[in-house]
C-alpha cells in the first residue's frame, strides 16, 4: 500500500507561516506561507497554459526563487520536474528533451533567448506570471511513490540516463541526513551548487520538510560564502573540493563562527593535504558520498568522527546499506548501496535498470574499500582507474599528493594509452606559483609514490575543466590529451 503523507510546503507554511523559507544576498526573505502562495498561484498558472497531472515539464534556470517556486508548483499540479542542465548544448539539451518526453520547458528570462532554439515549446517564468490563473483543485497529499523529478547523469560513459525520483526517495534522503547531522532551530543552509544538480536540489527538499531556511545564491563566489558564514547565520554549506580550497585559501588566520557546523563536502573524495588544511583551519568538514541515483547524499561522515577519519566518506545513513564486491587479491572493489533513498531506475530505459539495479541494490561504478571500523573510503570512479603493466593507479591518489604541493593550485590525472605499459598517469597542473618546474613537481612526487604512480607527462594549463558542480571532468582532460 502507497504511503500518503500531506503535501510538505502546505504542511510546512501551516507550521511555520512566518518563518523564513529563502533568504537572498540581497536582503530579501520568503516566508514559508508566502512560497506555499506563490508556489500555488503559479500552479494555477501552469495549469491554465495546460500542464496537466504526469506530464513531463523541464526546467532550465539558474538558481533563483522561481526556479524553486516552480518545482513546489508542479508538484501540486502532480507534474514532473526534468532537471536540464544550463551548461548543456542544444544538441545535448534535445537529447534529453525527447528522451523524458518533455511538452514544455520552462526558463528564467535570462536563459530565454538560448531556450528559444529548442524543439518543443518554451515559456519563461515570467511569461507564466503573467497568465490568469485557472480555478483547478491542486493537491493536498504526496503520495511518495509518485515520480517527482527526473534528472540526467553526466553521460561520460555514453548517452545519458534520467534517474527518476520518487517523493519517497527525496523525503528517506532529508530523513536519513537529519538522523545523521541532527536538525537545530538555528540551522540555515546555503545553497550554491546548482539546482538543477541533485546536491542542490536536495537542500531545497530538506527545507520544506525541516522547516529550515535556505540562502540561496545564483553561483559560487567564495567571498560571498565567506560573509554567509561569518556575518548571514549559515550553520551548513554544501560544497564541492575546489569550492572547500578557495574557502580554505580565504580564511586566513580567521576561525568560523561555533554555530557553523557543517561542511557537506560531495562530489568525489578530497585530496588528504586539503582535509588537514581545513581541520588545521577548524572548519568542520563532513565528506559524504552520493550520487544522482542515491538522491544526494547516502554515506557521511558523523560530526563525531569528522576528525577522526579524515578521507573517509563515512557509514550509510541509518535507512541505507553499503557492501564492496572486493575480490580476494584486494580489498579494495565495486560499491553497492541500497535503501528507500535510492532511484528504482531509469526513465525509458529498461536495459541500463536491469544491469545497474538488482533486489534493490545500486552498481554504482565507484571503488573503494571499508575498515575495521566499517568506514567507507572511496577510491576511485571505475571508469577513471588507470591500468599500468598491471598495477591499479587511482588518479585521486595522485591528484591528493602533488596538491600537498604549495605551489600548486589544482591538479587533474588521467591515463595516457602507453605502448609498454598499457597505460601512465598524466598530470594537468594549475601552478600557484608560475615558477614551479615540471622537475620540482617530479622530485616531490618521486618522496611521496611508488615509481609507477608517477606522471609520465606533466602539463601546465590555466584552469581544469569542470562541470556545473565544479566537479573535475576527467573524460575532457583526456580529449585535451589527442587534441
């Protein structure tokens, strides 16, 4: 039998109409009464422009209040929310558009013009405002095995896959991160990561279900983040590694207010010099493990054992399971997740389910390894091991000793195709200091890694590629390798 649970922003302004839902640089504050009005007055909107129950709605924004108060709407309507990533081409965009069976797009005005050049029909929300609205009943449950949104991985390993999410799968994910990092009546989450991105999404999730406000920012700017933190009451901040260097290299002697609690570090493991940085620094990093299909985050570090387990991710989150298929030569294998928070598959594609689902446990692609203490430590992406005369390179073990180097910025590692060797690590740096040499870098590393695990090739560049996460997209550095 479906669980029903009333619908959480209706629940949430009628619990705590006049507090706070989303706070702006700016100064402006939405209550949670107010969102829950706007979010149904566009509903109504949307509805008079014929967007009925099921239908497959995308959203292309950047982070703002509208985007949000479209998502809230669509959900009272019984809609979807397709997640489109603003950084994608058309090409990739109407990839997407077809594959979720999308009859409508909605974009911020700023965005309107790039829109415009999709194949199927396109409105801004400002557009949607400025309708009347139809007298048509909105919802008042969630029933959380109802599709919520649909959002699309990166695609790096072929065309991508919308992973569906349920409510369920949204509301066990809030659930699980509050059993973990505990709530308090003072907590104000800052949200920079895209929404588009389920990181980003989530806090937008957790809000209406916590009864917790959100400062919410278009995009990352350290300085800003830094403000929020000391000055704007931020207790918790979602972020990924460059983000966490920039803040580290800001704070200086500086020390963060007692009431900030949290950094949620995501996005992939942490060079170790950059962790003891920011503990050196008394910022409370928590590492977490997720993925688009976990729904955010399904493994993190507890506040209790941050300091203690630098590099870990962490345990699962009390309604999740976590198990390595290791072999017997290492401990180190693929991991599996299970729990209600986890994706039941992926939109219009029965095949790519089937191989990455089974009896409810995810193939997540990812490895790493667990210790003694049950302690998950993520190694690499299974796609991004390097194989050389036998011997496994993870590029994040590089990558996390040269950035102990101080004159170096940022740094990427891929494999370069080798004739004697199958494969070598290859370095794209990021210098802080424009005269460190390729032999300094070299002699540091040859302290630090077996012989093997040293870069073959060592190349200057003036930025790494990323994605809308700041996430570091190796499968470009590679093409960056035979152009």
């Amino acid at each position: 039998m479906s669980e029903v649970i009333p619908h959480w922003l209706t629940k949430q302004a009628y619990l705590s109409p006049d507090q706070p839902a989303i706070e702006h640089v700016n100064g402006e504050i939405i209550t949670f009464l107010k969102l829950k009005e706007r979010s149904q007055a566009f509903a109504k909107k949307l509805a008079s422009s014929g967007v009925k129950k099921g239908a497959h709605i995308g959203i292309l924004s950047d982070n703002n209040t509208s985007m949000v108060i479209a998502i809230h709407a669509l959900s009272y309507i019984g809609a979807v929310s397709v997640m489109l990533n603003t950084r994608l081409t058309k090409e990739e965009l109407t990839y997407q558009i077809d594959d979720a069976a999308i009859s409508l797009v909605l974009t911020s005005d700023s965005l309107e013009e790039d829109a415009m050049d999709l194949p199927v029909s396109v409105k801004t929300f400002s557009e949607i405002d400025n309708l009347l609205e139809m007298d048509v009943a909105l919802l008042t449950e969630i029933n959380l095995d109802d599709t919520f949104t649909i959002i699309y991985t990166s695609g790096t390993t072929g065309f991508p896959k919308g992973v569906i999410h349920t409510y369920g799968n949204h509301w066990w994910s809030a659930i699980g991160s509050a059993l973990n990092l505990g709530l308090s009546a003072n907590d104000k989450w800052l949200a920079t990561l895209p929404i588009f991105h389920i990181g980003g999404l989530s806090i937008f999730i957790k809000s209406v279900i916590y009864g917790m406000p959100v400062y919410i920012l278009e995009k990352f700017d350290e300085i800003i983040v830094h403000d929020a933190i000391l000055q704007r009451g931020v207790t918790i901040v979602s972020v990924v590694t460059v983000m966490l260097q920039r803040l580290v290299n800001l704070i200086g002697e500086e020390h963060y207010p007692e009431t900030f609690r949290c950094m949620l570090l995501g996005g992939g493991p942490a060079p170790r010099p950059l962790l003891e940085k920011a503990k050196a620094s008394h910022i409370p990093v928590f590492q977490s493990y997720g993925m688009t299909e976990t729904s955010s985050q399904i493994v993190t570090l507890s506040p209790k054992d941050a300091l203690d387990k630098i590099g870990s991710s962490g345990k699962p989150l009390v309604p999740a399971q976590l198990r390595i298929a290791k072999t017997e030569e290492s401990p180190v294998g693929e991991i599996f997740v299970k729990g209600p928070m986890v994706t039941n598959g992926y939109f219009n594609k029965t095949e790519a389910t089937l191989k990455s689902i089974h009896d409810g446990w995810l193939a997540t692609g990812d490895l790493g390894y667990v210790d003694e203490e049950g302690f998950l430590y993520v190694v690499d992406r299974r796609k991004d091991l390097i194989i050389s005369g036998g011997e496994n390179i993870y590029p994040t073990e590089v990558e996390s000793v040269l950035s102990g180097m101080t004159q170096i910025s940022e740094v990427g590692v891929v494999g370069s195709d080798d004739d004697t060797w199958g494969q070598v690590p290859v370095a794209f740096i990021v210098a802080q200091d424009e005269k460190v040499t390729k032999e300094e870098i070299i002699t540091y590393a040859k302290k630090r890694l077996a012989k093997y695990k040293l870069p073959k090739q060592i190349h200057f560049v003036d930025h790494l590629p990323r994605n809308a996460s700041n996430k570091l997209v190796r499968t470009e550095l590679a093409k960056w390798l035979s152009s």
